[in-house]
C-alpha cells in the first residue's frame, strides 16, 4: 500500500503549495480570458470557494484537480457571457491565420506531401506513456511553445471543451480559421512531441 | 487526388466536424498508400486522449509513486 504523506491539514498549510496552485491557476485563465483583472477574479472566487471545503481532500492532487474543474467552470460562464454579448456582432474574415505559416512550408513539400524527414512516425502505444512524470514535463512544454492565439483556442477546444462557435465568437474569428488555427496547433504540438519524446522513447 | 496537407487539414477538421462521405472516402484511399498521414490520423486521437488526462489533472509532481500501475494490477 502506498503511504500518502499528505494529510489534510498540511495540504492547505504548505504555503509554498498554494502559491504554486495559485500562480497555475492565474496563467491559466490569463491564457483563456486574455484579461489580467477577469482572470484574477476568476482565480479568487475559485480559490475561495474551493477551500472552504479544501479538509475533504487528503492529497494535493485531488485537491488541485478539483480548483481546477472550478477554476474550468468558471472561464467558461465567463467566455459564455462574453459569447452572449457578441452574438449579434458575427466577426468577419479576419488575419485569425497569419500565425505558423512557416511551420507548414517546413514540413511539407510544394507538391504538399510531407518533407522526408518530417513523416509523422508510429508512435508504439502512447496509452501507457500518458502516465508517465517525465512524459508530462514534455508535453507541458510543447504547449507552452505554441503560439499565443494557437495555445488559447486550443486549450478552450481541448480543455474547455466549448464549442467551435463560443470560440469563435469569444475570439472574433470565423469558423474556418479557427479550424486552421487548431490545424496549426495540432501540427505543431504533435511535431514537438514526436521530437522530444517519441522519436526517442520508442526503444525504451 | 488529395495530397498529404490537405489529408492532414481534413483530419484536424475532423475533430470538430463530421466529414461528408466523400471527404471521408477520400481521406481512407489517401491513409492507405501514406503510412505518414495514417500515423498522423492516429496521432490526432492520441492528443485528444492526452489532453484529456492532462486537464484531470495528471500532473508530473502530485503523483504518488506507483501511479503508473493504476490500470493494472501490480504484482
């Protein structure tokens, strides 16, 4: 049996824990809300809602997944609001599309087939590597390296699980460069994670 | 007939939308001669499956040892 060094009491009076949560949790909904003051208010109302009830969790984990799932909530309500007020101001056609442009001529030929050396390669059974400690240090990076507009759409698509349409009101662009720049993120994230992790994994 | 791009856009796109029968038809004769996008498609699954864990939480320092083994039985 594993022995869980947290107790509950510790878990909320490590300082040094709450600061971390905190400082994840406000770059987070930065990120998503685009806005300093939304997100530290976002980040406040969850923090404080969240422990008051913070003794029902004995390990920093579970209690950290939970902020979360509140701190997730609570961008979305405000995304939805903003989505609400934009309805009737449908964006046009926009530059949503500039962003990596160059990462697609890198990695496909002009006939639009893949570089030799960019092939996406198989990458084994990646169910099992997705518990991996180090595996997620790797994949926390790549997502940092996105672009800034590529990592919020992708994390409001993948993370928030909102729709194409919320996103695309939230974010002033149309349908279809949203999907390019999903594309594009996509693209990228998969390459860095083939580069750093899998390329080199598969023999272990 | 469609090139590796165009494969790989459609199977971006998928995640978003239904393709049409056509796209989808299209898209499985491109897969079955480009071992590259057929990786690809699988890949784009995968990061779905990924992003999935990553947002519940499995972050690299909260995990108490032995985490890894929580699908299976340890013996």
């Amino acid at each position: 049996m594993n022995t869980l060094t947290d107790t509950p009491s510790n878990t909320l009076a490590d300082r040094h824990f709450l600061e971390q949560l905190r400082h994840q949790m406000l770059s987070f909904a930065r990120l998503q809300l685009n806005d300093d003051h939304l997100a530290e208010d976002a980040v406040q109302e969850a923090l404080a809602g969240a422990l008051k009830n913070a003794d029902a969790f004995k390990r920093q984990a579970a209690l950290k997944t939970w902020v979360f799932a509140i701190l997730k909530n609570k961008i979305t309500d405000i995304l939805r609001q903003k989505y609400r007020l934009q309805e009737h101001m449908l964006p046009d056609d926009d530059d949503g599309c500039k962003n990596g442009e160059e990462l697609d001529d890198q990695l496909f030929d002009h006939r639009g087939h893949w570089q030799a050396d960019e092939r996406p390669q198989h990458w084994g059974a990646p169910q099992r590597l997705v518990y991996e400690r180090q595996f997620w240090q790797v994949f926390d990076a790549c997502l940092n390296h996105l672009p800034a507009q590529q990592a919020r759409v992708f994390m409001m698509r993948e993370f928030l699980e909102l729709s194409s349409n919320e996103i695309c009101s939230a974010q002033s662009v149309s349908v279809s460069n949203l999907h390019v720049l999903l594309y594009r993120a996509r693209l990228q994230l998969r390459e860095c994670l083939e580069n750093n992790w899998f390329s080199g994994a598969q023999e272990a | 007939m469609m090139n590796c791009r165009e494969a790989t856009r459609l199977m971006s796109e998928a995640q978003e939308r239904k393709l049409s029968l056509g796209e989808t038809a299209e898209l499985k004769i491109h897969t079955m001669i480009c071992a590259g996008c057929k990786n690809f498609g699988q890949q784009m699954q995968s990061l779905r499956g990924m992003m999935r864990s990553f947002a519940q939480g499995d972050d690299p320092e909260d995990k108490p040892p032995g985490w890894q083994g929580h699908n299976k039985d340890n013996e």
